[in-house]
C-alpha cells in the first residue's frame, strides 16, 4: 500500500497519535446514524493537504465512508462501519486490518453549533490506566503505528465507564470535519 494511502487510513482511524485502542467486539448494528451524518465532508490532514470524506448508507444500519485527497479522487480508501447512541453520545465502531492490531475501533462523534462533523478518539493512556486499574479488560497489542490496547471488556461494561463523567477527558478531539461546499 502506498505511504499515502496509509496516512489517510491513520487519518480516518484517528492514528494521529502513532499508537491507538482496539476493541474484542463491535458495536452492534441495531441502530440507524443520524441522517446529518450522511454525505460529503471535507478536512486537512495532518500536513494541510485538503482530504473528501464521503459517507453513505450500506445496508441496514451500516454506512461506508470513503476517504479521498482532494488531488487524487481516484483514489479512495473504503470503510465499513455501524454507530450506536448511547447516553448523550455517538459512537462508530470499525473493522481494523491485523496490521492495526485487528479487532474493531470505536471513536465518539458529535455535531457541533456549526453543524461540523467533530470525531474523538480515545486517550490510550487514559485506557491503560483504566485496565490496570481494572475498571477495563485488556492487553498490549503492537501495531505497524505503534503500541496499542485491545480492550477485551463488553460493551456493557466499556459504556459504563464512558459515561462515568469522571472520565469525559478520555476523550480527545482528532478530526473536525466541514459540510463539503460550505
């Protein structure tokens, strides 16, 4: 695969930071997103360069997001994801390549005063912690990208402490996203 082509999957996936948070299962796909989330969007990535995110239904409860640079719209990066809500937030759940430490990535999504589409990733520390602490389950898992967390707990279990307000700051914002046209 090409070193850009996996720079937009770091982008997409939220790798921003070199290392990230898998999770055993994925979030089950019993709910229908938003339908503000449908559509074009567009960012920059981490060196400026504008990127085309297109999101669509694909199937019941699942959508596809195909990422693109703005410079090369032939060629685009596909995947496959469900949301769920759950207390006052969204969530999106993914498949990982085995080279990202396999399992499924979960990422917390809101909308904003300015209807722009704000993606959040999951603190890794923040998560250690929380494993060796055994609020969580899990363990190392390497990565092309880095050393990562698979988190083994159910999703029960991982929402209870999502939602414990003593934990908001596991949250960190990654990407912002813009309504394409605007």
């Amino acid at each position: 695969m090409k070193t850009w082509r996996v720079a937009v999957i770091a982008v997409w996936f939220l790798l921003l930071g070199g290392c990230l948070v898998t999770f055993k299962d994925p979030l089950p796909a019993h709910e229908a997103a938003p339908d503000e989330l449908l559509g074009h969007w567009t960012s920059r990535n981490a060196w400026g360069e504008p990127l085309n995110l297109q999101i669509s239904r694909a199937g019941e409860h699942r959508y596809k997001a195909v990422s693109y640079p703005k410079a090369s719209p032939t060629q685009r990066d596909e995947y496959l994801f469900t949301v769920t809500r759950h207390g006052s937030r969204w969530y999106l759940s993914a498949p990982l390549p085995a080279r990202f430490g396999g399992h499924y990535f979960l990422a917390g999504f809101e909308f904003d005063d300015k209807h722009e589409l704000v993606v959040y990733n999951l603190d890794l520390e923040q998560i250690r912690q929380a494993i060796g602490q055994q609020r969580l389950q899990g363990s190392p898992v390497d990565t092309v990208e880095g050393a990562g967390v698979r988190v083994d707990s159910a999703m029960n279990q991982v929402f209870a402490y999502l939602d414990d307000p003593a934990n908001a700051d596991v949250f960190v914002e990654a990407v912002r996203y813009r309504r394409a046209g605007q």
